[in-house]
C-alpha cells in the first residue's frame, strides 16, 4: 500500500479486516516494524478520536510521531498552482510538503471541505497536493469528501459483531444537526459497504440529501426511514448537508432522530455512530446508553484500523 486516501487503496478489505482484528487481540504483534521510523500527523481541522488512535497505533508498531496542528501553530498554506502569493497565504505547498518529505517517512493529513464550492472541495486539492509533492506515503486522517479510517473501523466493528450465515442489512440514516456538516463520513461509509459487497445496503435521508452516485451507487436509497429500517440489524446515523445545492440544510426535521420506538421495527439493530454526537439531535440517550449502541466499540477500534494501515505502508 502506497497511499490511503480511499477504499480504491485497499487490494481486499477482507484482509485488511483480518489484520485490524489480529493487532485488536495482539497490540504489540508487530511492536519493532516501525522502530526507526516517523510518522508526521498533520491536522488542519481539530481531532481527537482520528488524532488518538493513529499515535496510539503509530506507536504500537514501534514509530516515533509528531503533531503538528497546521493552522494555529503554522504558516497559511497556499494550494494554488502558479498563484500570486500577495495575499493571506505565506507558504506554498510545494515548498512546506517536500520538507516534510523529509522529515517524516510518513504523512497523515486531516483537512476539511469549506462547503461552499463542491467542485474545489470534491477536487480534493489539499491532499492530492500533499501526496504529489510530499514524496512519501499519505494517509487520510480525513478530507474534503472522504473519511476512510473511520469506515475502515466500522466494517471492523461490524465483522466482529456478525455472527450469522446470513448477510446483514445495514443502513445508513441522515440525522438532523444544528450546523452543515460535510458528507465525508457519509460518502466514505457507502464507498466502503459497496465495495466491501458482504451485506444489504440502504441509504435514507430526506428529500434533497441525495449523496454523490459515485459513492452510492449500489445501495438502495430510499425516503421513507420506517421502510428502510425494517428488519435491519445496523444502523449507521449521521448527518450531512445536501450535496446538490453544495452544503445548505434543507430540512432538519427531528422526527429524523432515531429513538427506541424507530428501532422496534428492525431485528434488534445494532447502532453506529463516528462520534462526536449531538445527543437527543441526532441520536437519543435512550438509544446511546442502550445495549444497541456500539459506538464506544466502535471509536475504540479506531485505534486497530489505523495500525492495520500503518501496518501495510510499512511492509510494502
């Protein structure tokens, strides 16, 4: 693996999977793959689950990391080609990435969309930036679209927690929120389960949420959120802005919120969520606190999806 920044890195999830599972029951498998190496983390959005887990994991393969939060404690950067650097920015990428290139042997980089023009963000021109002049592995600790260490973590909890000869069904439920968030989780989530292809997937969300079809195409997308939660044994809730009319809230209807009653109909579903959450916007307490919710399990393997990337990069 020379880079993860999307699923289209990954030769077989499955594996991958495998590889998560084995460092969750043996951290330190692995404990001097890393020795004598460094990995930089550099963050331009805050972080603490993405943030945590990759050191924690970094480390458990015996690397050395440094932090680096790019926007209080660094210059501005520019992403530009050929721009006129006579405004706020003061370092070029093409001049900061290739000392980094330098410094560390490999790169994770968190970033953040704008949500206000959906074809420089769905560009991903900070991190493709970054790996064309780095010169050294990048993994996504998220970016503009995309998020797959998380979705990484959630087939993870998921495989660990299936048991049945049948395949599951799992869906992915918009949420209401106070704010537009990103479709990042979201996007990211459905690119992983279709290409993962080892269960039912159904999307649903209100009308005027419709995600990017290069990411969904696969699921089945519905409206109607009692009908897609019948009989499911996932559920995955989140929210996200609309992509269409780029990152505006349409509607933020809280019968949306998922509660106990909505569960009724599914086959006693297990809930998922990345974290953070807006308790009783997006999710109730009754369903958070609840034997249903794996959301703790969840974060936690955070930390054995990262190491499994890291893992891969090392060997390769």
């Amino acid at each position: 693996m020379k880079k993860f920044i999307s699923v289209s890195d990954v030769s077989s999830i499955s594996k991958l999977v495998d590889k998560a599972l084995a460092y969750k029951a043996s951290p330190f498998l692995d404990k001097t793959l890393g020795v004598g190496k460094r990995m930089g983390l550099l963050f331009l959005n805050p972080s603490m689950r993405t943030r945590l887990s990759t050191q924690i994991a970094a480390q458990n393969l015996g690397m050395d990391t440094i932090v680096f939060n790019v926007g209080p404690e660094g210059w501005a950067l520019e992403f530009e080609e050929e721009v006129i650097m006579s405004g706020t920015t003061v370092e070029h990428v093409k001049d900061a990435a290739p000392v980094l290139g330098k410094y560390f042997d490999i790169l994770g980089l968190r970033t953040f969309p704008l949500l206000k023009h959906k074809e420089e963000d769905y560009s991903e021109q900070v991190i493709n930036q970054f790996i064309k002049y780095s010169g050294i592995p990048v993994v996504s600790l998220e970016s503009a679209t995309l998020h797959p260490l998380q979705s990484l973590t959630d087939i993870v909890t998921i495989a660990e927690t299936w048991s049945e000869a049948r395949r599951p069904k799992i869906v992915l439920t918009w949420a209401p929120h106070v704010k537009a968030l990103p479709q990042c989780v979201a996007n990211s989530f459905a690119q992983w389960i279709n290409a993962w292809g080892q269960a039912d997937f159904v999307i649903t969300h209100p009308e005027d949420y419709e995600l990017d079809e290069q990411f969904t195409k696969g699921a089945t997308i519905t409206h109607n959120q009692e009908e897609a939660l019948r009989g499911a044994d996932y559920v995955y809730v989140k929210n996200w802005s609309t992509y269409t009319d780029y990152g505006k809230i349409y509607c933020n209807d809280p019968n949306w919120m998922l509660t106990n009653k909505k569960l009724a109909s599914t086959n006693s579903a297990n809930v998922m969520h990345c974290l953070p959450v807006r308790r009783n916007v997006e999710l109730s307490d009754e369903v958070l606190d609840s034997a249903n919710s794996l959301v703790t399990q969840q974060a936690g393997n955070r930390v054995w999806a990262a190491q499994a990337v890291l893992s891969e990069i090392l060997t390769s």
